[in-house]
C-alpha cells in the first residue's frame, strides 16, 4: 500500500507551488513595462507631464511607507500571537476601548491624508489656469475620429483630423467638447482624450465644455488615443500630436491656409467630379471647393500631408485608403462613413483625385 506524504510536506510543497507561480505572474506583468513606448506615462516630455507625475511620486512614496507599515504590523501580528500549541490557550492583551491608541490611529490618517490632500489641490489649481500666450485650439471628439480647430488668430481657422500640430515650449489651450453627426448635434458620447507624454486625460462630455493645457518640451510626435470606451471602434480612435519648432510651425500654419489644389491629370479630375456626385461633398469639407463646407466626416482640404487617416490607425497609402473607400465597416466597424459600392475604377480615381489635396 502506497504510503501517504505527512500533511506537513503537502502544505510545504503548495507553499512552493504558490511561491513560484507568483514570481513566474510578477515576471509576466514586468514583461509588459517598456520604457520607450509612444505612451509610456513615466516618460513625460513637457511641463504639464512634469507637474502631475511629480505629484504621483509624492502619493507613491506615501503608499509605499503606509503599506509597509501596515503589512508589517500585521505580519508582526500573525506570527507573534499565532497559536503554538500547548496548554496555555489565552488570549492576547485586547486594546480595545485604548483612548490613547484610537487617538493616535485616528491623527496618523489624518495626517497622511493632509500630505497627499496639499500638493494635490495645488496642482489642481495650477493645472487649471489658463496659460499666458496659448495657442487656442478647440477639441470635438466625434464616433471615433478627433476634430482640432485651430481657433486664436495665429491659427486663422485652420480645421485639421487626428493630428494636432502645436509649437514647441509654447502652451496650448484646449477647449473640448463631444458632439453628434452634425456640428450642430450636441447629442454625442463621451470621450476622454489622452496623450500620456504631454498630460493626463480629460473626459469629453456632450453637452459640456471641458479645458486643459498641454505642452511639449521637445520636437516630435506624440500619440494620442481616446481613453473612454465610445462604442464599437473606441479602440480605433487615436491621434497624434506633432510637437514642431516654431518656424516649422508657422510654416504648417501657413500651408494648411492655402486651399486645395485642383487636379492636374485626368484620372484625378474623374475623382473630383466622383466626389460631388458620390456625396462625399455632403460629409467633407475642402477649402477653396465650392459647395464642400460640411463638417460631418473629417475636413480633406490637405489629406495629402497626413501621415494616417480613418481615426489615425491605416498609413495613408493608396493600398489602405483604397481598401477604406471601398468597405469602410470592415475596417473601422461603427463608422459612420457609408459604403458607395464603388467599383474599382470609381475607387482608384477618388484615390488619385485624394492625392492632390497637398
């Protein structure tokens, strides 16, 4: 007859089993930390980053002296008034009813609750300031797409999709808001816009205004994404901020100003009059366009200079935006883009004509 192992050696080798298997879950969850990610938070690149990781770092700090403490208060607990056995089964000194204990765990709290509480409020209030000097960009969160209009008089009205273009070292006020279809349909969804290098997220609320400032310390482009479930392709709605030096970005400015080109070859002109008749023109704006002033889908007047398209996930290339134009609810489900049943040659002369607008 098999012999059976003493309970002791069973709960030994569980205890192992446990051990080893939370070292193996804890190398797993390290496996996904990755310090240059385009969205690593613990990577800020501008000073409104700055302020509120400084911030996290107090509360951090904080929590990992308080749950020290407190796990080794209890650990002291376990062991020294665990049971041993014996004949002696009394219980421990009670403290319960000590007015001199529950004063001092009631003034500790508080105190660790005054430390975190000071520099939160005042970060609050600095964060919410209005900067001096912005550029004003004006923020509307659409089903799932990012609109950025560029409203002071440096931007003159400029409307670009999915990619914020600011200047470096100079603060940028937004000013956010949630619509439906049409701009004038407050009846939209919540968002929450993030872009974890420049500042941490603000919900975007139908039928409310909402404000913060971000600001880059460095060139280059910072993604973005929509930080609040939206629906179907909440996943699929990102954008990106392009942190440019300041000749660089009055250039931007200046060329977003001028109007769309006009075809030039003859495939792009089929494109152009497929445009109308297809009813883009009834979604899409382009400037300089006659009749093409709606704001429902994405303004196209410089698509041509857009890194990607459709919520900032396809590289623009004739291959993606050929395969978008076609069936845009297999690659963005919940669009709001229909399909036009456009045949090949319909869809190969919108992407030539879509080409132009430089």
């Amino acid at each position: 007859m098999r012999a059976r192992r003493p309970l002791g050696a069973v709960r030994s080798a569980r205890r192992g089993v446990c051990s080893w298997a939370a070292v193996g879950l804890a190398g797993l969850l390290l496996a996904g930390c990755q310090t240059d990610h385009p969205q690593n938070t613990l990577t800020p690149q501008g000073p409104v980053a700055d302020t509120q990781q400084n911030l996290w770092y107090v509360v951090f700090v904080i929590a990992v002296v308080v749950f020290i403490l407190v796990q080794g208060l209890i650990l002291y607990a376990v062991f020294r008034f665990r049971d041993r056995g014996g004949d002696d089964q009394s219980i421990p000194k009670q403290v319960a009813g000590n007015t001199r204990l529950e004063i001092m765990w009631t003034i500790i709290p508080a105190i660790i609750l005054a430390a975190i509480a000071v520099p939160t409020v005042k970060t609050i209030f600095d964060l919410a300031a209005v900067p001096s000097d912005p550029l004003e960009v004006r923020v509307i969160g659409k089903q799932y797409w990012w609109e950025f209009e560029y409203t002071g008089e440096e931007g003159q009205g400029v409307v670009t999709a999915n990619e914020l273009h600011i200047p470096v070292d100079r603060p940028v006020y937004l000013t956010m808001e949630s619509i439906g279809q049409q701009p004038t349909d407050p009846t939209g969804v919540i968002h929450s816009f993030w872009v974890p290098k420049l500042a941490g997220k603000q919900d975007v609320v139908p039928g409310h205004q909402r404000t913060m400032t971000i600001e880059a310390s460095e060139p280059g482009r910072y993604e973005g994404q929509c930080a609040e479930f939206c629906g179907l392709s909440h996943a699929n709605m990102r954008f990106v901020v392009v942190a440019d030096a300041a000749p660089d970005f009055e250039a931007w400015i200046s060329s977003q100003t001028e109007p769309a080109a006009s075809p030039t070859d003859e495939l792009a002109a089929q494109g152009e009059q497929l445009f109308t008749e297809r009813t883009c023109i009834a979604c899409h704006a382009i400037t300089g366009y006659e009749g093409a002033e709606a704001r429902v889908g994405p303004d196209l007047t410089h698509f041509q200079q857009r890194e990607k398209f459709a919520g900032y996930i396809l590289e623009n290339n004739d291959e993606n935006l050929t395969a978008w134009l076609k069936d845009p609810q297999a690659v963005k489900p919940g669009s709001q883009m229909p399909n036009l049943q456009l045949s090949d040659a319909d869809a190969d002369a919108l992407v030539a004509y879509l080409r132009t607008l430089e």
